[in-house]
C-alpha cells in the first residue's frame, strides 16, 4: 500500500503546478478599469474571489481523486 | 560571501548543540516533576517524558537571535516572534486540554506579526506568489489572507503527523532540508541560512525523539517546528515549494479531516486509526467511524512495526523533498 501514497503525491504535485498556472493565466492579466477610485478595490475583491473559487475546486478535484486512488483503503 | 558562510556554520552549530545539550536536561526535569504521558504504541505501554518543546525553542532561539544580531533582518525577527508565539500556543495546549478551534485561531494570530512588520519593514513578504514555469501573480490583499492561513496550516500539519516515534521530528528534518536547499537555489541566501537552524534543531532533537523515544515534542514542539516553516516560507517567497515539500503531511490531513469533516483533536476521537496486533505491531482498523490517516494507509495491507512505519513516513518525506528541489529549478523556468 506504498505505491498509491507516490501517485497521490504525484498527482498533487502535478496539480499544484497545473492550478498555478491556470490562477497565473486567469488573474495575472485581468485589469478592471471605469469605477474611479474604486478600480483597485474592485480589481482585488475580483481577483481574491476567482482565486478562492479555484482553489476550492482544486480541493474538490483533489477530493475526487483521493477516492479514486484510495477507493479500496477507505471502504475497508 | 565568506562571512554568510561563517555565519551558516556558527548558527546551525548552535542550534544542533544546544538542543542536543538541552534535551537530556529537559527529558530528567520533566521525569521529576512526573511531565510524563504513556506511550501507547509501545510494548508493555513505557511512560516517556513530555512536553520537548522548550528545548526546540531554545535551540531555535539561540541561532535566530544570533543571527539578528550579525544582520538586523526584520525577517529574521518575523521568523522569531512568529515561532515564539506559537510555541506558548503549543505550551498552553500542552498544560490544559483546549478545544480544537484553539490552536488553528491562536496560530493565525501567531502570524500577525509578519503582516505588522511587513508594513514597517517592506520587503519582509512579498504581495505576490510565485508559481513554476509561469511566473508572479500578484494579490495583495489575498495575500495577507495566505499569511494568517499560513502558519496554522503548517503548525497543524506538523502536529498532526506527530503520531509515531521520532516521526514528526525526522519528517521536519528532511522537509526542512529540503526547503533550505530551495532556498539557495531561488538564490534567497539570507533566509536560506535562517532556514538552517530549523533543520539542525529537527535532527538533534530526532536523537532523542526517535524510536524508541525518549520524549515527546508536544504541541509546544511540534507547533514550534510547524509555524517557523510556514514562518521561513513566508518571509523566503517559496510558499508553493514549502508546500510540496510537505506534502505526505499535507496529504494527512487532508485524509484526516475528510474522514472526520470537521476540526478535532485526535484525543476526541471515538476508534484510533489503526490497533495492535499481537505481536505489537500497527493494522489498520476495521471500525467503520475511524479516520483514514496517512498510517492506515500504509498499514493496509500488512501490519508494520512502528519503526518501519516511521521509515516508510521518511522516504515519502525524501520523495516529497525531491519533488520540492525540483520545484525551486523550475522557478526560473518561463513558459
């Protein structure tokens, strides 16, 4: 029951990399303008709630596959 | 450069010596005044002093305050006080029983130090994250949301993989390795060496910590251990790579509190994780209300001795610990 524990570590680390670059390639770029002296604000409320939404379905995927992987283990 | 270099030798000696001085002192102080809990794993259930954890400090503060002292780095006391205020947090759990919400609330208070110095000092963090392969993303408001989460995090991550002998000291002293050794290659020299005591501190206190234990870390320890590596992977900007390097523990926990699905104490739990076998070694458990645990699932499929549990705890921890180092070369990797 070792070799599950290196994939699951794997895959997360794989994952790790991956939500990086989509959180680089969705907020890094995004720029609100229009609302005076509220762009700021209104730019990092938007970016914090991207952020937390995906993370969020980053724990859910990770979530997902820990079952899968760990499927027999966990039913035990 | 030679100087850095002096410095790096002279604190981690520090740190290494006065813990392996302390602890021996510390293991006869807490045996008189009867600081003792029962080591359930073991045969015939031994009694083995606790808490380690003022011994922990001291060989961290001895090293950080000396090196304060050479560089008056506003990270480096960010790194001390953060630590300082988590271990009382670990001591006060460790004298009186608290509820679980204590520890993850009172360690995010632990890291207000690090947001106050930070607006005094610009430069003890950075707003912004850095990823492998694609860059910065700065957020800095969500950031000073990362930090508070930060140091509970890693202090309960440690604390929660505290469960076997000489396991929590031994996992720090490869991960923290493994951090320091990232830290050189980000070419972040100054908190590298401040990382290093965190390290020399883990592996003589594993002299004493590892099986067959001598003493416990306790809370105090194992919090100490846990919130000056979310403390040095704050101040040093490698957050994704502290992380990675954590990641048997990380996985832990994660396994732990989707099984419990909510914040507890190991103490409150109704059935343990795994049992004994006759002849002493660790099974898995069949209780269907017991929590999975990165032991359970090591145990699955043969029961172990709590050595070689330890062992298999070690090497995911030098996997993890690759996976870190390459994470730090791919920091200068752009796609």
């Amino acid at each position: 029951m070792k070799a599950p524990i290196y994939v699951y570590i794997s895959i997360m680390w794989i994952m790790i990399i991956a939500g990086g670059g989509l959180l680089f390639t969705i907020i890094a770029p995004l720029r609100i303008h229009g609302f005076g002296g509220y762009d700021e604000i209104l730019d990092s409320a938007v970016k914090a709630g991207i952020a937390i939404l995906l993370v969020i379905l980053w724990v859910f995927i990770v979530s997902k596959i820990k079952n899968w992987i760990f499927h027999k283990q966990i039913q035990n | 450069m030679l100087d850095k270099t002096i410095a790096a030798v002279v604190i981690s000696a520090i740190a290494f010596v006065t813990v392996y001085l302390l602890t021996p002192i510390l293991i006869k102080t807490l045996e008189k005044r009867k600081l003792v809990v029962k080591d359930y794993n073991r045969v015939g259930g031994a009694v083995v002093p606790r808490p380690g954890g003022p011994s922990i400090l001291a060989g961290i503060m001895a090293s950080e305050i000396v090196l304060y002292a050479l560089y008056s780095s506003a990270a480096i006391l960010a790194i001390i006080i953060t630590t300082f205020l988590a271990f009382l947090v670990g001591l006060a759990d460790d004298r009186k029983v608290l509820g679980g919400w204590f520890k993850p609330l009172a360690l995010a208070g632990s890291a207000i130090p690090i947001i106050l110095l930070g607006i005094y000092a610009p430069g003890v963090y950075e707003s912004h994250l850095a990823f492998p392969l694609f860059g910065h993303v700065r957020i800095p408001e969500l950031y000073i949301a990362l930090i508070i989460f930060m140091i509970p995090i890693t202090g309960n991550t440690i604390n929660s993989i505290d469960v076997l002998n000489g396991v929590a000291s031994g996992f720090m002293t490869i991960a923290s390795f493994a951090l320091t050794i990232s830290l050189f290659i980000v070419h972040n020299y100054d908190i590298a060496i401040a990382s290093l005591p965190l390290g020399f501190v883990s592996l003589a206190f594993y002299k004493y910590h590892k099986f067959p234990s001598r003493i416990f870390p306790g809370d105090s320890g194992a919090l100490t251990l846990g919130a000056m590596y979310g403390a040095i992977a704050i101040v040093g900007h490698v957050e994704i790579i502290a992380a990675v390097a954590l990641l048997p523990a990380v996985i832990n926990s994660f396994l732990f509190l989707s099984s419990v699905k909510r914040i507890i104490e190991h103490r409150q739990l109704k059935s343990n994780p795994v049992e004994h076998t006759e002849d002493s070694k660790l099974k898995a458990t069949t209780h269907k209300d017991a929590p999975v645990t990165l032991v359970r699932l090591i145990v699955a499929n043969r029961p172990m001795t709590e050595k070689e549990v330890g062992f298999t705890i070690f090497k995911l921890a030098l996997f993890s610990a690759a996976l870190a180092i390459i994470t730090a070369f791919m920091m200068d990797v752009h796609i």
